[in-house]
C-alpha cells in the first residue's frame, strides 16, 4: 500500500486532465482521425453523409416500410449532426441533405414524440 502525501495527490489531480486529453489525442491518431486535418475529415464525412443519402433517397427508412436495426444505427450516427443543437462545419454539412435531415425527423416524430 503506497500512501501519498497531500501534495503527490492534488499534483495527481492537477495533471489528470492532461494525462486524459494525452491519451485521448493518441487514441484519435491511432485510429487515423488524428492524423488529418479539420478540412479533411469534412471530406471525410461529407462522403459518408453523402453515401447515407444515396442509399436512403426518397425512402422513409434505409431498407423498406419498417425500421430496421440498420436505421437505429444511423439514426445515432445521423442525429449527433443533425439533431444536435451544435453549430460547426460537420453539423452544416450534414444538414445540407434535406432527406436525412427528413429521416431524422421523421424517426424523432414517430418514437420520440412523447406520445
């Protein structure tokens, strides 16, 4: 058991932040975000956005007249840009295809609607 002193423990606390976000920025590189610039993972996300709009058209869900676990899934994805009261590029972006912004509309009327 290593017992420390008052000063060890709030120079640990001091650093924890710094320690987290360290780690955090070595996850991101890690899995390649991190290496590209704000500009880039636009692109980046443009192209899935893009690519989720195509699949979906005109279509009220991805793959037919019922939700699927695919949409649940896109749903999460989608609405962290779309439903989100955030304003950035990512979220502009996003909200420029008016089908996904209709989907994530539609799927927030139909089961979060409160009724």
């Amino acid at each position: 058991l290593h017992v420390r002193s008052r000063r060890q423990r709030q120079m640990c606390i001091r650093d924890r932040p710094n320690i987290i976000r360290k780690k955090t920025l070595k996850t991101l590189n890690s899995q390649g975000y991190g290496r590209h610039s704000e500009a880039e993972l636009l692109v980046i996300a443009d192209t899935h956005f893009s690519a989720l709009s195509t699949l979906l058209g005109d279509k009220t869900y991805f793959f037919g007249d019922n939700i699927s676990t695919f949409d649940v899934i896109a749903y999460a994805f989608l609405a962290e840009f779309i439903s989100a009261d955030l304003t950035n590029s990512f979220n502009g972006q996003a909200k420029q295809y008016d089908n996904l912004v209709r989907y994530c509309q539609g799927i927030e009327q139909q089961y979060y609607s409160g009724k």
